[in-house]
C-alpha cells in the first residue's frame, strides 16, 4: 500500500509539473513536507531510494514561500559529477554512497529552514549509518585497497589521476570515523603498512597549494586517531624527509592559513606528554638539531639587526635574504614565536642546551623591531615563558646579556597608548615583582629606571619601584654582586673571593671554639715549639686539657664570672686554699718533672700554708660554698672543680709536697685567674 501511495504520488507530481500547475505543485509541496516531518526511519528508507528520490527533491522545489523555483535536481544533474578513482564493483555500496550525499543536500540545503531538531538528528543517523556501511565493505576488500595504493605509486599514474586518488583516500580516512574505534585504529595501521606516509611525503612536495592542503588533513587525521603511527614513521630514516618537509611548509605561505595546519602537526608531533621515551628523543633530537636553525633563520631575516656582522649572514645570500623579508607573512612569524613557546614549556632542558648557544633568545627579541604590535607581544609572550621556568642560570644570562632591553625600548616607545603591547609588558614586570626575582629587579631598576620613571603614575612600575626599595632595606642585595658586576664577569666557575681566602688560609687555630675561652682574659697559648717531656707530663698535659672541656651549659660563662667576682675575695681565697690542700694531700712524693707544669708566679698574701691549716681551710670552705651558692647552677659547677680536680690528683704521675706548695717561692694561682685557670693549670 505505501509503495503505490509513493509511487501514485509521484505519478501526480511529473503530470502537475508538465501541465505547469502552481496549484498543484504547492499543494504536493506541503504533503511531502508533511510525510518527512513525520520523522519515521521506515518512511525514509522509502522515499529516499533510488525510485523515489529524484522525485521527491523535485517536488519540494515549489515552496509557495519562496520567490522563485529553486532547482535542486539540475544541480545534482550538471554539477554533481561522481567520480570513482577505483571502480567499485558493489552496486549496493555505491547506491548508498549516491543516497548519502542526496540526503545531506535535502537536509542542509532544500529543507534546512523547516526541519526540526529531532528530524535532522534522524536523517544524521541515516547518514551515519550509510557511512559506516560504505568504509566497513571497502576495508574489508583487499582487493580495492590494494589496487588504491598500486595506483597511488605507480609512476605511469597521471598527476590528475594521483589527486583524484589522495582526494578519495582523504574522504575514505574521514568517513572512517563512522567505525568503532577498534575497526578504526586497525584501519588506519592497514593504510600505514600500506604506505600511505610515503604517499603524503610526495604530496607536500608538490606545488599545488589545494593537493597539499589534502596531504596535511590526511596527517591531522592520523594524529587525531593516533599519533604514534605518524611518530614510529618520522623516527625512520625515509621519515625524515617528512618532518623537513613539515618545518619547510610551516614557514612557507601557501595562502588560506595553511601554515597553521603545519604547525598544528610539528606541535602534535613535538608533544611530550603522548611520546614515549625512545619516540620522544628521536624526534626532539631531529628537530632541534636539524631545524630548529631553520625557524630562526626566517626571523632573523625577516627582522634584521641594525648592525649586521658578516659571519651572520654567511647562510644566507643578501638575494634570498631580501626575499624572505618581502615574501615572510607577519602570521608565520607569530606562528614560529608560538610553536618556540611550546618548545619552552614540554622541554625545558633544550633552552640551555640549543637556546642559549646559539643566541635564540637574542634572535627572537629581534621581532620587538617590528611594525606589527602582535609580533611584538609574541617576544614579550616568550620571554615570560622562559622566566616561568624560575631557572637562575637562565636568569643571570637575560640580566649579564641585557636582554630586557628591547623589550623595555618597546614599551617605551609605545608611550602611553593603551593597547596590548602595553598590557603585555606590565603583565612581564608584575610577574617579576610577584615571583619575587631579586636579580632581575635589580637589573630593570637600576639598569632602565632613568627611562621608566615616567611611567611611575602606573601602579605596576610604582610597585615595581617600591619591591626593589625594600629588597634593598632588607639586604636583598647580600646573596647577589652588583649587576653591572655580574654583567661583566665572564668566568662562571671562578671562586667567589671569600671562598679562596678559606681555602688559601693556613689555619693553625682549634677547629672547634669553645664558650668558656671567651672568658679566659688573661690566657695566653703556649708556643707551638716546646721543649719535650717526658710521658709522664704528657698525662698530665692531658688530663689537665680535658678539664677545659667541661664549660657550664646551664648559664651564661660571662654572667657567672660576673657573679663569682662579686663575691668577696675572702670566699675566693678559701675555695683556692681547700683545693690546693686537696690536691696536696694526695700527693706524696716529689718529682720535679711535674713542677714544669706550673708557668705562673705563687702567690704570696701573707697566709699560711695550705698544709698548715687543712681543717680551718675546709671548715672554711663549707662555710663560703653555702654562701656561695644562690642558685643550683654555681653549686653544681663548684662541685664539679672540686672533683675535677681530684681526679686530676689521683692521676699525676708523680706527687707533689704540701711544702713545696705552700712557699712562697712557688705560689699556685695567679691573683688574676679565675677558678677555672687554677684547676686547669693555665
């Protein structure tokens, strides 16, 4: 029943068009509108075969709204010409390619103004559909794809031949989209190991701009589906050619912004986060080495210096020179400024290993000479791109080379003009100020401040201004020379002067510096010539140095000297007699070899000897250590010389008679000494 009410519909349609009937046709008009807006897949099928479909495109020519009859079917009659660059044997997959097209005319063009939303989205499903029908019956045909590539590399092909070839692969790659994702990488590995790479590289060779363009949206394809296809290839030997032939477009003006297609794919392909580790060392190492010098050249040339050396421009001829200046667009050059960007931020470590031998920095500041003002933003971008990586090597290069000042020069030179040049260069400094960079704070202030000074009604030179007043006040400058200094030392690796000096010194002192030799006034070292002795008095030197090592922890040595000077002496005399009686009493024999110990004079005060008064001497000590000791600290570190020198005592070699000690030939203690220097033996 429906296919006679299609097919009588139709029958009414040719007989109203032959009788030239308005009416008529207005009115088949709306009912065929009327059966699409229905939105039935089944309906569809119907009425968008290959019986039906002519008919159905021609009756919707007749729009009562429309001013004129719109003539869709002698479009697709005289300039849509289906063109099969290899036979295709289905007659089913070329029915389905006819109807794909046909369907997207009606939906984009004949219906687009009455069409709703669920309609249009049916009829994408059925083109959807179709596509996917189409690719998955051509990839499956061993057959047809072979004889594509066949044709695609023989050299009898003629070159129209050629492109009609690489236009249908192009369209056959973009319907592949219409595929699951796994029959799409498995399709796209098949037309690699086919050679389709081989086929794009003699394509971006040749000097049609429009055949060239197809090449790269081929490459973009790859790179969308999957990248490592295109990178396993460009690491080859023969993929090598490719990628010189992808710089050499990036900077080559094919028109209609072609050159951005090119360096969408160097991006895709320079990616660091997608490589792998061999993919990614291959590929940057080819880059930077072997092109990286070509991008340069072109800015370099395009901006030349003031004054030119001659060793510079030994690559290039003063004719071809010329001709890049002339030739080169301002686009490509932006373009060049953004792929190094990139570059700066996914591998770091190439900015001192390829940027700053050889002067890249310098060589892109060049394009702050340009008349363009985007082109000028585009060095200022780069620089901020480099100073985000908070290198101080880095750093110290762009403050010893100068390289801010052309960026200053260009701010300057743009005044007061609000514009983005403007914004960009307050926005360099303020992230200057921000990070807190001492070294380059120092350098623009001190180096460029005479001409940024009226620019100060400007809250960010203010600021700038004021950052560098107070790193100043705070002693910024201790952990950095002076920047003209620093601008001017060529030797990295030279010794800072204090470090020589450390190294040079001959230093004879004690490694350690105890607390209590501050209080030692009256101490002098002995010669570092003394007369031997025996080993006797080397023990005794000895244990008489260890009791130095033994300062008061819990209190200041200066506070505790104060508070034992203030006692009266009478107490002081009375601890340096009991300690002499002590050290008397344990030793009995005389040895003269001990005696040499002693340096200082006795002391002579008109008391009597140690020995002659042991009990009034330490009735007389209990009595001052009570009265001493005020505090826990001075009673613990009496306590300690007392024992410290017992020990010492029982240790000597030899002893000593309480006669001896108590003449007053040879005194104990210095009347000057503190009791640590009469324990010690100093």
């Amino acid at each position: 029943m429906q296919q006679d009410f299609f097919r009588k519909l139709m029958e009414l349609f040719r007989r109203c068009e032959d009788l030239e009937n308005i009416d008529g046709l207005h009115m088949i008009f709306k009912i065929v509108k009327g059966i699409i807006l229905l939105n039935s897949t089944q309906i569809f099928e119907r009425i968008f075969s290959d019986e039906f479909i002519m008919d159905i495109i021609g009756s919707l020519e007749y729009d009562p709204e429309a001013p004129h009859i719109q003539h869709h079917r002698k479009f697709l009659k005289e300039h849509v010409i289906f063109k099969e660059a290899v036979p295709i044997k289905d007659r089913t997959v070329l029915s389905k390619i006819h109807q794909t097209y046909r369907v997207g005319l009606l939906k984009d063009v004949v219906l687009a103004r009455v069409l709703d939303e669920a309609t249009v989205a049916n009829l994408n499903s059925m083109i959807y559909a179709n596509n996917a029908f189409v690719v998955s019956v051509l990839k499956d045909d061993s057959t047809f794809i072979q004889e594509l590539f066949a044709r695609l590399k023989s050299p009898t092909t003629t070159s129209e031949s050629k492109k009609n070839l690489v236009y249908f692969l192009y369209e056959f790659c973009s319907l592949s989209k219409s595929l699951p994702m796994v029959q799409q990488l498995r399709l796209f590995r098949d037309l690699m190991n086919e050679g389709i790479f081989d086929i794009i590289t003699d394509v971006l060779q040749c000097q049609d701009k429009k055949f060239v363009l197809t090449g790269t949206d081929i490459l973009i394809l790859f790179l969308n589906q999957d990248p490592n296809l295109l990178r396993s290839y460009v690491v080859r030997q023969e993929g090598m050619t490719l990628l010189g032939l992808l710089v050499r477009g990036m900077i080559t003006d094919f028109g209609d912004e072609m050159h951005c297609q090119f360096l969408e794919i160097i991006r895709s392909l320079l990616d660091s986060c997608t490589l792998s580790g061999a993919q990614r060392d291959t590929i940057i190492d080819i880059f930077f080495e072997k092109h990286l010098g070509q991008l340069i050249e072109v800015i370099t040339a395009s901006c030349p210096p003031e004054n030119v050396s001659r060793a510079s421009s030994k690559s290039v001829g003063p004719a071809q020179r010329v001709k890049l200046q002339s030739v080169t667009k301002p686009e490509i050059l932006a373009n060049i400024c953004d792929l190094l960007c990139f570059c700066v931020l996914h591998h770091p470590y190439r900015i001192k290993c390829n940027f700053l031998p050889n002067n890249v920095i310098d060589k892109i500041l060049l394009l702050t000479r340009r008349r363009e003002k985007y082109l000028v933003v585009g060095a200022v971008r780069f620089v901020r791109t480099i100073l985000s990586r908070h290198d101080e090597h880095l750093i110290i290069h762009f403050v010893r080379n100068n390289l801010l000042k052309p960026i200053v020069d260009a701010f300057v030179a743009n005044g007061n003009r609000y514009n983005l040049l403007n914004s960009a260069v307050l926005e360099l400094f303020e992230y200057i100020r921000k990070e807190n960079l001492t070294l380059l704070l120092k350098y623009i202030i001190e180096s460029f401040w005479d001409q940024l000074m009226k620019f100060e009604y400007l809250v960010s030179i203010r600021s700038l201004k004021v950052k560098y007043e107070q790193c100043v006040d705070n002693g910024g400058t201790k952990s950095t020379s002076n920047v003209t200094d620093l601008r001017r030392r060529t030797d990295e690796r030279c010794l800072e002067k204090e470090e020589e000096e450390y190294f040079n010194e001959d230093r004879s002192g004690a490694l350690v510096d105890y607390d209590d030799d501050e209080d030692d006034e009256d101490y002098r070292p002995p010669q570092r010539k003394q007369l031997e002795t025996s080993e006797e008095d080397e023990g005794t030197m000895e244990s008489l140095r260890l009791k130095r090592k033994l300062p008061s922890k819990d209190k200041d040595p200066e506070s505790v000297k104060k508070q034992k000077l203030s006692k009266n002496s009478k107490s002081k005399e009375s601890v340096f007699a009991a300690l002499c009686s002590t050290l008397s009493q344990a030793v009995l024999p005389v040895k003269r070899t001990a005696m040499n110990i002693h340096t200082g004079p006795w002391p002579n005060d008109g008391r009597e000897s140690p020995g002659e008064g042991n009990q009034e001497k330490g009735s007389s000590v209990s009595g001052t250590c009570s009265e001493i000791s005020n505090t826990t600290n001075e009673e613990n570190h009496l306590d300690r010389e007392t024992a410290a020198s017992r020990n010492v005592s029982e240790r000597l070699p030899g002893t000593l008679e309480n006669g001896q000690l108590g003449t007053e030939e040879h005194p104990l203690v210095s009347p000057k000494s503190s009791p640590e220097m009469a324990v010690n033996g100093s």
